[in-house]
C-alpha cells in the first residue's frame, strides 16, 4: 500500500511547514488528490493518522477532496474533463491532448495553533 509512504511524506511537509511557521500542532489539513495520481482516498485517510502519531499532525482533521482530470486537446482547443480511463478530448474525441491537471497530490490548506 504506497498511500503510507505518500502520507508519510505529506506529514512530513506538513511538519515542516508548521515548524517554519512558528506553530506547534496542525489541527487541520485539507489535500486534493488527483484523478489520476494513483492514490486510493480512502487507504490514504486510513494512513494518514497513523504516520501522523507523535507529531505535529497528530490528531489533525483530515479533508480530502478529489481533482478531476482535466485535459486541453490540442486539436479544438477546448478543456474538458473526459472519462477515465478514456483520456480523449470530450468535445471532439481526439487524442491529443495534454493533461491540465488531476494528477498530483497537493495541500490546500492547513490550520496550526
């Protein structure tokens, strides 16, 4: 389960935003997760408490909201979110296109104290 090594290391971000920050315990955290980042939200809710024991996230609420995938076709121009696993332009079904976003991992917002 790789989502332990990724909650490890996103509390380890976490850790030190909030020690650059001056703050001693992270209350909340909210993450979007990509579509296609390969991350199964719920394995990651289930990860995250137990990386973040004994530290500053421990005990921290955890939101998570999931970023569509979005692509932009090359060929029309237009940004659509296709359905996965067709990575297709959704106005006209060509092929090329780039991936605008939902394949990352990133913190939104946290709240120290």
């Amino acid at each position: 389960m790789h989502e332990v090594g990724i909650a490890a290391e996103l509390v380890a971000q976490l850790g030190e935003i909030a020690r650059r920050e001056g703050a001693e315990r992270i209350a909340r955290v909210e993450i979007r997760i990509g579509a296609l980042s390969g991350v199964d939200r719920e394995a990651f809710a289930f990860a995250f408490p137990i990386v973040a024991e004994g530290g500053p996230a421990q005990g921290a609420v955890l939101d998570i909201e999931e970023a569509p995938l979005v692509v932009e076709c090359r060929a029309c121009g237009a940004s659509t979110r296709p359905e996965y696993p067709f990575i297709l332009c959704a106005a006209c079904e060509s092929g090329d296109v780039a991936i605008v976003s939902g394949e990352d991992i990133r913190i939104i917002a946290m709240e120290v104290e």
